[in-house]
C-alpha cells in the first residue's frame, strides 16, 4: 500500500488525486514509473542536509520544503490568458509554439502540434498513449534517481513537451515553449517535464 510521512501529507493526497482521477488512464508503465517515483521521494524526502549533498550544498531548499505546495490537479481554462501568451513572432522555416497553462497543454494558445517531415512537437500527454514513440524507456531515463525533486517531479508526471528529431534530420526548425502558472492565491505547484530526444546524424 503506498503511504507516505506525516510531513508530506498533502503531497500524498494531491498525489492520489491524480492516480486516481486523471492520471488512471494513462498507459501501464506511466502509472508503475510514478509509484516507484512516489516511494523514492518519501525514501529521500527533500535536500535539505547540508553535508554530503553535493549537488545542493550552497542552496537553502529548506523554505521549499517547509511549504504546502498544492498541486492544480484539473486544467486551467485558457480564458482570459492569451495576453500572457508569445506575442512576438519568430522567424524562420518551421515554427511551432507550445503554451501551457499551470503546468498543462493548451491547445487554444498554442499553434499546431508538429508530427511530421522528421520532427514531433507535441504533448507528452497526447502523445504517451498512443504509443507511436518509445516513450517507456526514454520518460524518467535522465532524470537523476536520488533526486528529491527529480522523484516528485516524476511521481505527478502527467504533461510536459515531447520533442523528437528523426534520424539524419536537418531542417531548422524553432520550438518555443512557454509555462505559464497562474495566480490562485495559495502557493502552487507544476510539474511538467520536457523531454528532448534528437537521433543519430541529425543537424537542427
């Protein structure tokens, strides 16, 4: 049964309330990479020690883990947000802009998804179940597995930007992505990975 420490209590229960809710349908493996990300985070917690700890001996992550995070478990509306969206225009052969919005893809502020002449834009949500990638052994991969903040990331990986360059690819192409979070007043938390994966011989 999976549990977790007093202290992240309301991490656990935003937690269930995606495995739960929307995170249920995503693909086998998905939900068995966020389980095993969920019982490292509560195996490691936060980094907080300050001996031996290498990677963030010279930043206090103590005000991070003294804060109740919520986590925006159901998609923002696009409402009201296009003026936080790019507005300036880039210039060039192919160009494709991914919004999200509190951590999740917005297809309203974003152009046309790129999945086509050797390159995928697109989200890691749309793109995961239907399997036409390897995302299984590519999602979680690079991600540092001692990581506090690498685990809890992964354990609430619902979204994120998917970028694939085929083999032997050479178009220049500009992939903007922009993460918008929104102001709801309590401290709030997103968790989008972006997922770069270039092939052999490719030149973007």
């Amino acid at each position: 049964m999976t549990t977790a420490p007093a202290k992240y209590a309301h991490y656990f229960a935003d937690f269930q309330s995606l495995v739960q809710g929307p995170g249920a349908g995503a693909p086998p493996w998905l939900r068995d990479l966020r389980d095993s990300a969920w019982s490292k985070f509560n195996e490691t917690g936060f980094p907080t020690a300050r001996r031996g700890n290498e990677r963030w001996k010279y930043t206090n992550v103590g005000p991070i883990a003294k804060t109740d995070f919520s986590f925006a478990n159901s998609p923002t509306p696009a409402n009201g947000l296009k003026a936080l969206a790019p507005s300036y225009k880039l210039e060039g052969p192919a160009v494709y802009d991914l919004v999200y919005i509190d951590g999740r893809y917005s297809a309203e502020l974003s152009s046309p998804a790129a999945r086509s002449n050797g390159i995928t834009a697109a989200s890691l949500a749309l793109i995961a179940p239907d399997g036409a990638f390897d995302l299984e052994s590519q999602v979680g991969r690079y991600a540092p597995p001692d990581d506090g903040f690498a685990a809890l990331n992964t354990a609430f990986l619902h979204d994120g930007a998917y970028i694939h360059v085929a083999d032997g690819h050479s178009e220049k192409v500009f992939v903007r992505l922009s993460y918008i979070t929104t102001d709801g007043g309590a401290p709030k938390v997103t968790h989008p990975r972006t997922l770069i994966v270039a092939g052999r011989n490719t030149d973007v």
